[in-house]
C-alpha cells in the first residue's frame, strides 16, 4: 500500500500539494474508457465534492475545510459511462474570481460562501452543503450552481454538511452550528421544507459534523472542539478545547430538549457516525473516534489514527462504555441506508492513518467483528467508499461499492465498482478518468428513478 500523507505543519502548504492540491479548470469528458463492465442498473450520477481554491489562496492561512467547493460527478446510463464532469460552487467568491454573476438566492452578502462538504436530495432536486451557516447551493444536472436556497424560507439559519436520510420516516435530520446560533436539531422533509424541531443552548459553539439517530432519539456530541477565532492560525476557528469534557447526549425525536439525556464520554473527537439504534434499554452508537483535533494543527484534520469504535450507552445508568472494534485507521463510513437508525450488520470505510494518508477500503461484519480489505494496488489510494443497493436485494450487503480512486502512479483517478459481496475481489468495472479528483470529503449515488434512497443519503 502506498500512501500521502500529510506532516504537522505550520502554514496550509501541505493541503495545497500532492492530490490534496485544487485542479484548475472544470472538466467535462464524454465516452469515457471502462476497463470490466459496468451494471446495467446503474443509471444515474456519481457524485463527490471537496475543497478546491477557485483562486490562488494565501498558504499561511489556507485550511483544508475552508476552501470553495468543487462538484465531481461521473454519469452512467445502460453499461456506459456517458460523461464525467467538475464544476465549482459558485459561492460568492469563486463567482468573483471567475468573473461571474454571484447566483441568486436568499440573504444577499450573507450566508453566501463556500458549500464543499456532501449532497443531499430533496424531492428532485439535488444541493451541495456544508456546515456552520452557509445556505445550500441547488445543482442542475450537469452540475451547475443555480441557485443558494433556505428550502422555501422555512431554515432559520444555516444548514448541516451531513444530513442522514431516514428510510422509515422519509425525513432528513440535521444537527446546524454556528456562532451566534443555538444548535438546532432540524428535520427536512419530502417536500423540501426544513422544520426545526429544537434548539439547545449551549455555553460554548462545538463543532458538531455529523448526526446520527435511532428509532427514538437523536444522538448529540458535544466534543471539545469549539470556536476559538482569537486563536486561530488558519482560516477555520475551531480548535481543540483542552478545558472541556467530551459527552453525548440523546434527545428524543420529538424535540423535548428537557428530556435531553447527557452521557460522559472520552475525550476525542467525532466527524462522523457509522450507525446508532436501540436495543432494550441500550443505545448503541458506532462511530469514528479521533484522538483529539486541531490542536497542533490548525490547517487540517492530522491528529492521529482515528479507529472504529462502539459506545453503549445505558440509559437507566447514564453510563457509556466503549469497545474498540478496529485500530488500522479508518474514515468515511458508510452502510445500506436502508439501515440508517436501525440494527445492522455491515460497514465500509476508507484507510485513514496517520498524518492523514489514504490507502485501501475496508468491509466491517459489525455482527462476527470481522473484516476484508480491499487493496485497489500499489500508490492507489480510495476516497470514501459508497454502497449502492440493488433493486431486488434480499441481503444487507447485496448491491455495489463505488469510490474514486487516485492512482498516484499516474496523476489521474478512477471510479472503481466493487461488488459488494466479493469484496475483496477484483473490481466489476475501473471507469477512467481524464484528470484526478482531489482528496475531498462526501458524495453518493444519484440515482436518475426513485427506485433507490441512497442518494439522498449521499452523506
């Protein structure tokens, strides 16, 4: 396995090299060449967002999270790979620096910067987002930025960078941050309108990536990263709070913040949850523990090995214990989001080691506590791995595994179908593209029917 990686450094250079570093002009490929071959029930758009500068930023303050957001998107359409486009977000300042109009949208001047973190799908329409009050962008079909939105007037203030689609609801929920702002639990529903259904104060702005949720509650981190703008060295002010305690709490779904249960956890940090559901008297949230986070660093995420954990918390006790499920280094998980909130058995995620370098996919059995690994070969390295279902699935695991993968031999990427239940097999189809995509953050499967929801949980 090969990997980059990246050393603690004083400026945001090392985010600026490497496959961390922005492409310079959007691309738009057609017929592209497959090597294998490509499910004829794929139809539809492969999506990924991530950082990419629209203008030459200043290395001392760049930070990795900060930047515009570029949309990557691969369509496949009856065993083809019809087309491969990128375009940037059009926030206000790559609207500027690319000499366009900015795109029109609520709050003129406010609210109006950079969106490069994950999609989400409300009724047909597809936005990029990102946390900490940026609105939504609307994204045609070729990719193009429309329009930002407040979903119809009903966010009262920004959005979340990682809604989680509720397969027995057909709700998203959102936990949104920002200075100045309560954190609000939000739920979006089919009909694109957001409705807030609590808002929990708190004496400090935590950073608050990701949300997870079970049949009865909503599961809150409140983690000891906070925003901390007077001591900043780059530009994002959140940095690790040594005087604060890490905990969790679980509020219920109705919203009722006086029945808002706090659990003290360890201290670490948490982008993102794997799955959470109840079982009697137990809450089980399986997550992606991070030793601790912009303390060194204050230009990205390179604290140490984030490992694979489980915290079981007992509700009648208020205690939480935790099991260490794998230590190799892993990040962007992702699962069948038939299974969101719900008991389940499977888990992927990407090689995240240390000083944030990349390599293979990994296959977790939740339930046996076993797992496969997936080696795309020698200096190439996966972004986040997404699972796609079949129609007709029976079995939890019955469906695809799609990534983009930079092959470092090369300077290019691919976007690699696995199937999912041969795992570590060879790949159905390598699909090749003409540039690479950077290492980012989110994307999903957008499928062109409703047959599948794993679009709107491109998170």
């Amino acid at each position: 396995m090969t990997h980059q990686s990246v050393h603690p450094v004083s400026s945001g250079s090392a985010y600026l090299t490497a496959n961390f570093a922005p492409v310079e002009v959007e691309t738009t490929a057609f017929d592209l060449k497959v090597t294998g071959n490509i499910p004829e029930e794929l139809s539809g758009r492969f999506l990924r967002i991530g950082p990419n500068p629209a203008a030459a930023p200043d290395a001392t303050r760049y930070h990795w999270f900060a930047a515009t957001g570029m949309a990557h998107g691969l369509r496949l359409r009856d065993g083809k790979a019809e087309w491969f486009r990128s375009r940037f977000v059009k926030d206000a300042t790559a609207s500027a620096a690319l000499g366009l109009e900015p795109i029109p949208g609520p709050a003129p001047q406010r609210r109006d910067g950079p969106v490069n973190t994950n999609f989400t799908r409300v009724g047909d329409k597809v936005y990029a987002v990102v946390e900490a009050g940026n609105l939504p962008v609307e994204l045609d079909y070729e990719l193009e930025s429309v329009a930002r939105s407040d979903f119809g007037g009903t966010l009262e203030a920004g959005f979340t960078g990682h809604p989680k689609f509720d397969p027995v609801t057909g709700e998203q929920h959102a936990l949104t941050y920002e200075p100045g702002e309560p954190i609000r639990y939000v739920s979006v529903g089919r009909d694109g309108r957001a409705t807030t259904k609590a808002r929990i104060d708190l004496p400090h702005v935590p950073l608050i990536h990701d949300v997870a949720f079970t049949a009865s509650f909503i599961v809150v981190p409140d983690l000891p990263v906070t925003f901390q703008p007077q001591s900043a060295r780059a530009a994002f002010p959140w940095l690790w709070d040594e005087s604060r305690d890490s905990r969790i709490g679980l509020l219920p779904r109705d919203g009722d913040v006086s029945r808002l249960q706090w659990f003290a956890a360890p201290r670490c940090f948490v982008f993102h949850f794997v799955n959470a559901y109840d079982e009697g008297n137990l809450t089980i949230i399986d997550l992606i523990r991070h030793p601790r986070m912009f303390e060194r660093d204050h230009h990205g995420p390179n604290e140490g090995v984030p490992v694979l954990v489980r915290w079981t918390l007992e509700r009648s006790s208020g205690q939480l214990s935790e099991t260490v499920l794998d230590e190799r280094g892993n990040e962007f998980p992702r699962i069948n989001g038939r299974f969101e909130g719900q008991s389940y058995q499977y888990a992927y995620t990407a090689h995240w080691g240390d000083q944030v370098s990349f390599g293979p996919a990994r296959k977790h059995d939740m339930v046996r506590g076993t797992s496969e690994v997936h080696d795309y070969g020698a200096g190439r390295m996966t972004l986040e791995p997404v699972f796609v279902r079949r129609s007709d699935a029976v079995q939890e695991d019955d469906g695809w595994i799609m990534s983009y993968v930079y092959d470092g031999n090369h300077d290019l990427s691919d976007v690699v179908i696995l199937d999912a239940q041969d795992f570590a097999g060879d790949p159905i189809a390598t699909i090749h593209l003409p540039v690479r995509v950077p290492f980012g953050f989110h994307g999903g499967w957008a499928a062109d029917t409703p047959l599948s929801r794993e679009t709107s949980d491109a998170s």
